[in-house]
C-alpha cells in the first residue's frame, strides 16, 4: 500500500489548483475498516479522500482542506466523495457481493445547503442502492451553528433511512445536552478523549461516562484513531461499539479493501435496493433471556423488541457461553428457574461469585410464586422477580425500573472505582475532596439537567470549642462521626465530600420531592447528635444549609445558595436546617393558632417562623396599625406574642407593650420577651414585664419550638 506523502510546498493551494484537481477527477476514495469490539471483526468503512496529484504524491485532506473551504469547494468534493462511494456499492452489488455499510462526511457547507437531502436521495435512487448502506457523518459544530435547521434535516434524513453518525463529539457530559433535542445513531469519539500515555484516569471517567450515557440515549459509539491494545482493550471494557484505527487497520485503497473485506455472496440484484424494515430498539443495549421454554423467549422478545437488542438463550450453559463473550454488551438478565442442567438459582449463584457477571442486574422468571422461592432468588441475586404467566404491564414496568437503576448506578461504579484511594480522597474521612467533589457534582448537574438535585451544606456547630475543651484528638473522630453518618445516610448515588475543616457537602441525586431532602436533614441531624453522645458523651449538633437545583445550574450556583442557607441555620439557632428562599406560609382561615412577632428585624421574624414550623401562623408587627389590625382580624386566635427586646426600645414598641400587656391581663396572652445572647442590659428590661419567657437569639438548638409550645398550650390551660 503507498504510504501518503506530503507536499513540499506551505501546503496552500490556489483556487485554481483545486478546482482542476476537481474537474480531471485527481481525488480518490479510500477506505479505513470499522471493527465491531465484541467480535473484532470488520463491521463496516469511513470514506477518506486523498488527492492523487501526480503518479507519486498522494495529498492528506489535512493538507488541503482549509483552502477548499476558504475557496467555497468543500461542498463540491462531499459530493464527488458520495457518489464516487455510492458508485462502489452499486458495483459490489453487480459483482454479486456484500459489502458493509460505508460513512461519508458532509461539512457544514453542504448541511446548510437546502438541496441536500434531495441530492442524496437522487444519489440512491441513481445507483439502485439502499440508504442504509450510506452513512452520513456530520460535526457537532455544525449542529451548534444552527441547530433547528440541522434538526429538520436529520428527521428527513432519517424519514429517507439514512443513519447519521456525529463526528468530532466533544469531551465531557455538556456536549450530551445537545443531543436530546436530534436523534443521532451514533456518537463518533476521536482519539484525543482516549486514555493514553500520561492522561490521568479523570479521562477514563469521562469516556467510559460518556459512552454509557450514549447508549441510554439510544446511540451507538465509535472511537476513531484507536492505535494501541491498551486503548481497545479499554474501549471494550468500557461498552464502545465499534472502532477504526491503526491498532487494526490504516486506510487502504479501494482494490486493497475489496481483497480483505468485500466477499462473494448469493444476494441477487434484485435486493439491493430494499430497505432493512427490521425494528431498530430504541435504546442501544442487550438483554438477556434465558429460558428453555421458547413460547416464553418470544413473548419476551415482542415485549422489549421496540426498546432493546434481545439475546435469547435455551439454557444456563448457552447463556454463560454468550456472556463470556459479549458480558460487556449486556445490561439486563432474565433467566428461567426451572431448566434442564443447571438451574436458574444455580446461574445466578455462579454470577454472584464472578466479578464480571454480578455487577449485571439479574431477574428471575419462575412459574412459582411462593415467599420461599422469592426469597431464595433474592439472596442468590436477583433484583427482581417475576412470575409466568407474563403481564405485559408488570414485566415492562419491574424491567425498565431496574434498567434506570442501572443506568444511573454505572457513572457511579465507574466514580468509586477510580476515586478509591486516590489523592481524590480526604485523608481522614476517605471522601471526596473539594476538588473531586466539585468536579464530579458538575457533571451530574450538566447530565442530569431536567432532575431535581439537592444540595446539603453541613457544618458542626461549636467545633472550634469542642477542640479547645476536649483536644483535637477527639475533634479528628467527631470528623470520623459525622462522615460515617452521612455515608450511612445517604444512597450511593449520592455525592459526599468534605470541603476541609468542619464542613460537608452532599449533593443528593434525583430526590422525588423536596419534602424528601428536608426529613433527610432532619435525620442526619438527630443521628449525628445521637451518634456523639453515645461515643464521645458529647453534645455534638450540625447546622445545615439547603438548596435545590434548577434549570443552567452549577455547581458554584447551587453552592452559594445553599451557603447562605446555612449561614443563615449557624445565625438563628444552630443544630437545625434552612432552605435557601423557603418563605413563610401566609395565614389561611383555619384553626391554626396566630403568633405576633414585634420586631423591626426582618432575620428575627424569619428565624422564629421557620423554627416552628406550619403548626402555627406568624404576623410580623412594626408599627401600631399593624398590632391593631391584627387584633381586630385574628383576636380570637392569637396566643401569644413575642417583643424583640435587642435594641434600644423606641417610643412606639412601648405602645406595643403597653396594648399587649392590657390585653395580656388574666394570663390571656403570654408574653415572650426577645433577647440578644449575653447581653444583661435586654434581659434586664424583658424583666421589668410580665414575660412569660424570654427567647435568646440566636437560640439554642429546639428552644423556639419548645418555649412557644409551652405558651400556647399555656394559653389552652387558661381557657379551659
């Protein structure tokens, strides 16, 4: 095979030049063979020109490119290349061969051009040849260049029966936001995101996370520029379709490719111009049935045809054969109890002791429908268990749940195993860092946008005490304490990572309300406080700040919210939680008890309601109207009232005092007198009143909730 040569000259051609190369046809189709991994066997070719210049020099398009396109010729090449490739099909077809499908490229210039998917129809119908032969391979750049028009050009496309492949995919997860909106086949990853030479494994994340996130997209993958085993072997781990490269084979000339890869066939003419009308599954992912019945496999294989690639197998053994194989490939196994040799039970204990096969979700199929049995598959390792005869409804349902779990569960997998003992980790908690945290919470906010997130920031209260009254020795395993509650709280889909100090993050994937995360605080809480006391005999309390994701969050947004949350938790109480932007629930016409709340501070009004909860309503008063209107409205369901004694008593807050006293006479009302901490002088002046109670700001952890209990149900007592 001629190797390519470079021109000696600053490789810039004039128009002219290139439009003569264009005219006496010195461009040449050559072809570099598609591996499928899980066979290793050509699967397919990508069409690359190379200009044929003289006898000896043959012109990379690197070399020559860019000038086409400065010279508006790029559009006239992509349609040589086309039909030079669709003349190859149809003359393979003539000879009586097979070929595998071929990829061309089409730059944005002739994505943009208004004739194109009429041109490529003229193309087919030319040559006698099925579209889904010719693949069309488009850049991302030109999606993000004008993505509504690219959108109605892949539906046509795809309504003809072409399948289009992006090319040039961008690294990371934002890139997959784009392709929800276009219904692309497959996702093309070049060489420059693989794992090689002195890469960190954080590239590994992101492929093999990229990857599966295609896959559940409904696309397949390829990896151009494969050159050494180390990357293959990665890449079939990893769940990648498909690859070209040098590891297999360099790009060959048309006589080269027909010798190794184009075989003779019995295929009569007459076929060649109809189209694959099999069902294409919607996701591109295989599930397994093992099951001796073969009713039950058809039935099985009607009900997720649509959905799935569908493997069926007639017994264990056969199974166990395909998966050793194509294990990589399979995301879902359902498997017969009862079948000749070995038993479903029996397959899945031996997948329970293999570390490849146990990590692939497992349901077992069974006539029987007894506890025991159920049982019994559970602790051999089914995830779920499901009975004949089939419903529909129940066998679609239990399948695609377990196969979100797995889809979400895997970008997970890949996250523990990389970041396990790794500079990642903090030293004495063994979560993630500020660094990995930040990262990896990013790219579960940009994957996941349109899932509810929820962000915890947790800090311990006081700890700067605890050291200097117990030691740092204690302080380092109250650290210990409270990282193992929250791993034991929270599922492994979750994010936690210590921020330095006494702060931790959690970021709590997918929750199914926001009521959800606040109980979630609520526990940690208590567990915590618990958890202290029955180690270290100490009073330990955590404050949390909490925020929840919404739309073009990152992880900077939802942290600053969720920041001032908990500065908020630390200045009003401590050992509680508030949620950033949470108001007050305005007073509705029921039999809810009314608190006022005099007080020119806005944080105090807040700190108390929110405190307390929905068992009450709370009006803020600031001026006398306020304090009348509200006796004339809510008279009868006031039962108490709270006066901020913080600040020097202006003549109006007297008035205050002065009209809830008298209308406080008999005990009707308890008077709760508000206090800055440590400061005499207020708790002096509560004093001279008839308080009922005095509440300090920022108050101890449970006191507001306890001390306007004990007046309202003091209120109760009086009445009765």
């Amino acid at each position: 095979m001629k190797k390519d040569i470079g021109t000696d000259s600053s490789g810039q051609f004039s128009k002219e030049e290139l439009e003569n190369a264009l005219a006496e046809e010195q461009f040449t189709v050559w072809l570099q063979p598609k591996y499928n991994l899980a066979t290793e066997e050509v699967c397919g070719a990508e069409a690359l020109v190379r200009w044929q210049r003289n006898k000896t020099q043959i012109i990379c398009p690197e070399q020559f490119i860019a000038d086409m396109e400065k010279d508006n010729l790029l559009s006239e090449l992509d349609y040589f290349v086309w039909e030079k490739t669709c003349q190859i099909i149809h003359d393979w077809f003539q000879a009586g061969k097979l070929p595998y499908a071929i990829s061309v490229n089409v730059s944005t210039a002739s994505l943009m051009n208004g004739q194109l998917v009429s041109f490529l129809v003229g193309l087919i119908s030319k040559y006698g040849i099925s579209p889904s032969f010719l693949q069309l391979e488009i850049t991302e750049n030109a999606y993000l260049h004008a993505p509504e028009h690219v959108e109605n050009v892949i539906k046509s496309l795809h309504d003809i029966g072409f399948s289009v492949i992006m090319d040039d995919f961008g690294s990371g997860y934002s890139s997959l936001n784009t392709l929800k909106r276009i219904q692309i086949d497959a996702l093309k990853l070049d060489m420059k995101y693989l794992p090689i030479k002195d890469r960190t494994e954080n590239d590994e994340i992101i492929l093999v996370s990229v990857i599966k996130m295609a896959n559940w997209l409904g696309m397949s993958v390829i990896a151009e520029g494969v050159e050494t085993r180390r990357q293959k072997d990665f890449l079939q781990g990893a769940g990648c379709d498909s690859v070209q490269g040098h590891f297999f084979s360099e790009a060959m000339s048309l006589e080269e490719y027909e010798a190794r890869y184009v075989y003779h066939t019995t295929v009569v003419k007459e076929t060649t111009s109809i189209d694959n009308n099999g069902i294409v599954p919607k996701f591109n992912m295989t599930i397994l049935v093992i099951d001796d019945d073969e009713m039950s496999r058809e039935i099985l294989q009607y009900i997720f045809q649509e959905l799935y690639h569908v493997h069926m197998c007639g017994s264990a053994e056969e199974g166990l054969a395909y998966l050793k194989r194509n294990a990589n490939r399979v995301k879902l196994i359902l498997t017969d109890n009862f079948m000749p040799g070995m038993s479903g039970m029996e397959f899945l204990r031996h997948c329970k002791q293999d570390q490849v096969l146990k990590v692939i979700p497992q349901i077992m199929i069974t006539t029987s429908d007894e506890t025991s049995d159920q049982l019994e598959a559970f602790r051999a390792g089914a995830y779920d268990y499901i009975t004949k005869p089939f419903v529909r409804e129940i066998v679609m349902t239990r399948v695609m749940h377990i196969m979100e779990i797995s889809c979400r569960t895997s970008i997970f997998d890949i996250i523990e195993q990389k970041y396990k003992q790794k500079p990642e980790l903090d030293a004495a908690t063994s979560l993630l860092n500020k660094v990995a945290f930040s990262d990896l919470s990013n790219r579960i906010i940009e994957t996941f946008p349109n899932e509810q997130q929820a962000l915890f920031v947790i800090d311990i209260d006081d700890f700067k005490k605890v050291n200097d009254v117990h030691g740092h020795l204690i302080g380092d395993q109250i650290i210990r304490c409270v990282a193992d509650e929250l791993t034991n709280a929270f599922r492994k889909t979750d994010l936690i990572g210590r921020f330095g100090g006494d702060e931790f993050v959690v970021l709590a994937t997918k929750i199914q309300s926001q009521d959800t995360a606040k109980n979630k605080a609520a526990e940690i809480i208590k567990n915590i406080m618990f958890s202290s006391v029955k180690q270290f005999n100490i009073n330990t309390s955590i404050s949390v700040g909490l925020a929840f994701s919404e739309k073009k969050d990152t992880l900077n947004t939802l942290f600053s919210r969720a920041d001032k949350a908990l500065y908020d938790a630390k200045n009003t109480g401590k050992g509680k939680t508030v949620v950033y932007g949470e108001s007050i629930p305005p007073i509705t016409d029921d039999d809810k008890p009314v608190i006022l709340i005099c007080s020119e501070d806005e944080q105090v009004y807040s700190t108390i309601a929110l405190s307390y909860g929905e068992g009450a309503g709370f009006i803020r008063i600031e001026n006398v109207n306020q304090l009348e209107q509200a006796f004339k409205q809510y008279h009868s369901r006031i039962v108490t009232a709270c006066i901020d004694m913080q600040k020097d008593i202006p003549p109006e807050m007297e008035f205050f005092q002065q009209f809830l006293l008298q209308k406080s006479k008999g005990g009707g009302i308890p008077l709760v007198a508000i206090c800055r901490e440590g400061d005499m002088r207020n708790l002096k002046a509560a004093l001279e009143f008839p308080i009922y109670d005095v509440m300090v700001i920022p108050p101890p952890i449970g006191s507001i909730e306890r001390i306007l209990s004990r007046a309202i149900m003091e209120v109760g007592i009086h009445e009765r």
